[in-house]
C-alpha cells in the first residue's frame, strides 16, 4: 500500500515536470499584446507562474525539487539571466524555449521579488 502511494506521486511528479518542461518551437508566453507595445506586467507574473512558480512558487518562496528562495537570492542579474537560459540543477534551461525578451522579463521579475 505504502509502495503504491510512492510510485503515484513520482508519476504525478514526472507528469508535472513534462509538462512544465516543454520544448515546444510554439511560443505561446507572450509578454508583450502585440508588437511595439510595451512589456505587460501582469503576462510577465503570469509567464514566471508558468514557467517558475511550479518549483519556485508565486511568490518565490517555495522550495520544490530543491528551488531556492528567490527572495533570499544575492545573484546579479547576469548571473540570473544564465541560469534561466542554461538551467542549474534540475531547473531546465529555458534557452531556446523563450526568447531573449521573455528570458530578460523574468530575471527583472526575479529581481523585483520582496527581499
């Protein structure tokens, strides 16, 4: 019994992070409406809750599959721009998956977290 409820939180595990981690060419998180226009704050909460807050959580705070507070981090922001796009750990790289804008939106919203 106990072994039956073990192997079906891996499968949820690994069904969440398969999905999370798509490589899909398709860019569907847009942060800006259309082109030219300014970035949206609220599609750039709504991309980091996406692609971050499964792990991370909303606020930063959570500490799933070993993600660290965002709100206690000390990183530069080049250093953060790195590990989005190239990953760490068993966080993915998002390089390739989201553009340069997206990947540079999501560092700003890291930054902008409450310390």
């Amino acid at each position: 019994m106990v072994l039956t409820g073990f192997f079906f939180s891996i499968l949820i595990m690994l069904s969440i992070s398969f999905c999370a981690c798509s490589s899909s060419t398709e860019n569907k998180n847009s942060i800006k409406k259309s082109v030219g226009e300014p970035i949206d704050p609220a599609l750039v909460k709504s991309l980091f809750n996406a692609k971050c807050g499964i792990c991370h959580g909303e606020d930063g705070k959570m500490n799933y599959a070993g993600a660290k507070d965002l709100t206690l981090s000390i990183l530069t922001k080049a250093e953060i721009l790195a590990q989005i796009k190239y990953g760490k750990g068993s966080m993915p790289p998002q390089n390739g998956v989201l553009d340069d804008e997206q990947i540079d939106a999501l560092a700003d919203y890291t930054l902008a977290l409450p310390k």
